[in-house]
C-alpha cells in the first residue's frame, strides 16, 4: 500500500471525527434509522464508508487492515453503525467474490451512499440453525423464477430496497445442495415486511413474507444450485471481520467502564464485572490482530470464525454488564427512553445468538476444528 494513500486515509479519518457531532435523540426507529442513513451519507462523502472496495464501485482500493483502521477510529469515536452494515460488512464480500461485475456495478455504489438500504434474507421461522432446512421455494418462470415462502429476523428489512435472499431450487432432500442465493426488489408487489419490536424498544427486524416475487436471471448470485458456497463465506464475514467494528463499541464501552471504575466507589461486583470486560476485550483485540492478518493475505475466513464469534460475544456481553453493574440500582430502573448502557446491555444479549448462536459456533471448534465426532454419529 502506498504511504501517501495510507497517509492520506488516517487525516480523513482524523477530520471527520473532528468535524462529527451526535445528532438529537430520535423519536422512534424511523428516526433514529433516517439518523443511520444520514450518518453513512457523510461518511461516503468523506470517502470512508467502503475504504476496502475497489475505485470503480466507490472505494479507496485500499486493504483490510485499513478498513480495520477506520472501523477502530470510528468505533473508538462513539460514531453510529452504518444504516448498511449488513450490506457493507456482511454480504459485500460475498458478493465481490461470487456476483457478475455489471450486477456488482449497479448494485454496490448505491449501497455504499446508502441511497438503496440492503438487508439479509436468511432465516425463516424453522430454518435458523440448521439454515439448509429452509424452505422458501424458487421456481423457474421463463427467463427467472418466482420467490414464495417466508423470512424472519430480517435486520431493517422494513427500510430495505434490496435483500439478499436463500431459497431452494433443488427437492428439500437436497438440503444445501440445493439452495440458491438471489438479489430480490424490495418493492416488488409480492413482498410484504412486518416490523418485529425487540426489548430493546426498537422495531430493528422484520419477518418477511414472499409470494410469488420475480427475480431475473440476472440477479442470482453465484451459481444456481451453488448457493450454500456464498452462504458460507457470507457467514465468514459475519462471524469475522464484522467483528472487528463491533469490536470497536466494545473497546470504547470497556474504556468508558473503566474510567468510571478508575474514579472510585464501585462496588466489589462492579469492580469484578470491568475487570472481566477488560480481560475479555484483551483477548478479542488480541483474536482480531490475527483475523486482519488473514484478510490482508487474502484468506477466508472458514471454520475458525466460530473462535472469533465466541470472543466477540464474551466480550460483548462483559462490556455492558460492568456498565450496568457500575450503575448500581440506577442500571435496573429509568423513566422515559432506555438510556444507554442498558440498551447497549440488553442488545449485547443477541450476540450469542446473531450469524451463528454459540452453541452452533462450540459445535463448530469440536467438529472442523477440533476433529471431535459428532454427538449424534
Ligand atoms: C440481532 C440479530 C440480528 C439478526 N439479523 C438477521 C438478518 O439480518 N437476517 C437473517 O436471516 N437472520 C438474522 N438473525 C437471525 C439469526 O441468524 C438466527 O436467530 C440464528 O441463526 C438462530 O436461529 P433461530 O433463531 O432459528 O434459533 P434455533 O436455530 O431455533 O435455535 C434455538 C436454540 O437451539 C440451539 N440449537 C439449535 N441447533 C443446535 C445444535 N445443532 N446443537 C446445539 N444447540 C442447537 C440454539 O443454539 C438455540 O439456543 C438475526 C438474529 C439476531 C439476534
């Protein structure tokens, strides 16, 4: 990488973190996700949202390691996620990797600005775990094929333009052999997203139901019948180099635990909790070291994602438990909004559940890691 260009990205980083003010509470999830979009619109316009992207769909051309970089500064800066995320941090590599590069040249640059929000289309009311269960069909209708069945937990699927959708093209026995993965129209007639409140507050899911959507030939990702492989490196990414930004809410939540602990009167639990958090983030920080170096030598991430997951929801759920721990009975009772931490605290719950659970990511290590047998063998 060019020293200039490198130099270059780190002033760019530093002036808009300069430049960055919070904006106002929003007054609900269409405000706060308006609040999203805006946010990533300056960022593109500073040149910082897809650092990792080639020069012609809107990136710097530059390497994983600077991503790392930016997503560290801005995580460390207290800046929001990207209205993308899902789009720029787990579907995008997959799609670089497998999509056609006209498809990628109309679909990634809008992504990026954020004008067309993309969400993911995976899970359905039976098929979560054991994703190659699922049972969203597509037929064949003449020059494309026809969607019909039913997704959940779709993350701002309600805000969405375009998803990411798994459906089957081969018979259910062929579990993932048989599965295709297709860029779906949001405002096709067929399509109807329902919010999902979680306890948080926020209406941050939808489950979506399909019936009958067109999907051109064109917009299969992949190969027809192949789609369990851009399944499994979009679950890479899931597990992996997202990490790494939300790694960077972490570090900043253990910090700020830390200085309130550092100033005195915690309790003993308190004091116990940040350290626990500090230990956890240790070996996260330490795990994400050696997972930016495999991106930079351009590996995949494959099985052993499942040991970043495990530390990045360990790390996760330790960070706002010594936040909410350090408030005392003020963590367990509030009048109006959630405040933060224990928003914070309360989503940090679905990290052992989110792009894999951790019972799925321990079965992971036993069996491809650690060439333990299956239980069930
Ligand atoms: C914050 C968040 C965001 C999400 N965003 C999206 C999204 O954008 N798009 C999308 O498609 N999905 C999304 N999901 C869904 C997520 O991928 C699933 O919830 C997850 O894969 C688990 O599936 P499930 O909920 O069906 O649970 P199930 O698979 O029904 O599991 C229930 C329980 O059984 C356990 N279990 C299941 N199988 C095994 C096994 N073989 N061995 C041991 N234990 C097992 C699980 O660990 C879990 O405790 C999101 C979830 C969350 C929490």
């Amino acid at each position: 990488m060019e020293r200039q260009e490198v130099a270059q990205l780190h002033a760019d980083v530093d002036d808009f973190v300069a430049a960055w003010c919070p904006p106002a509470p929003a007054v609900g999830e269409r405000e706060h996700f308006a609040h999203l979009v805006e946010f990533q619109r300056s960022l593109h316009a500073a040149g910082l949202a897809v650092v990792a992207w080639p020069h012609g769909l809107g990136g710097r051309g530059l390497g994983p390691a600077e991503a790392a970089y930016v997503a560290r500064a801005l995580g460390e800066a207290g800046t929001p996620e990207l209205a993308n995320f899902v789009g720029i941090e787990v579907l995008a590599p997959a799609m670089l990797k497998f999509g056609e590069p006209e498809r990628l040249a109309a679909w990634l640059p809008s992504m990026a600005d954020a004008s067309q929000i993309w969400c993911q289309m995976f899970s359905e009311p039976d098929a979560g775990s054991d994703l190659a269960a699922l049972g969203c069909r597509a037929e064949r209708d003449g020059e494309g094929w026809r969607l019909t069945g039913q997704k959940i937990w779709s993350t701002w699927g309600h805000f969405a333009d375009r998803a990411l959708v798994l459906a089957r093209t081969g018979t259910v026995a062929s579990r993932h052999r048989g599965i295709t993965a297709f860029v779906v129209d949001m405002a096709d007639p067929g399509i109807e997203a329902r919010p999902l409140r979680t306890m948080t507050g926020v209406a941050e899911f939808a489950e979506v139901f399909l019936d009958g959507v067109r999907v051109p030939d064109a917009d299969v990702v992949g190969e027809v019948g192949k789609g369990w492989d851009v399944t499994l490196h979009i679950l890479g990414s899931e597990r992996g180099p997202y990490a790494v930004r939300r790694a960077s809410v972490i570090r900043a939540e253990v910090n700020r635990a830390l200085a309130v602990a550092r100033a005195g009167g915690a309790s003993e639990d308190a004091r116990q909790a940040v350290l626990d958090a500090v230990v956890a983030r240790f070996l996260l920080d330490c795990r994400l070291d050696a997972v930016v170096e495999g991106l930079e030598r351009g590996e995949t991430p494959g099985a052993e994602a499942a040991l970043t997951k495990l530390l990045l929801t360990g790390a996760d759920q330790a960070a706002f438990a010594a936040s909410v721990e350090l408030m005392g009975v003020g963590g367990q009772a509030w009048q109006g909004l959630m405040p933060e931490p224990i928003a914070g605290y309360l989503y940090s719950r679905s990290s052992s559940i989110y792009g894999g659970t951790s019972q799925i990511q321990h079965n992971i290590i036993a069996e491809r890691l650690l060439g333990l047998p299956r239980l069930d063998a």
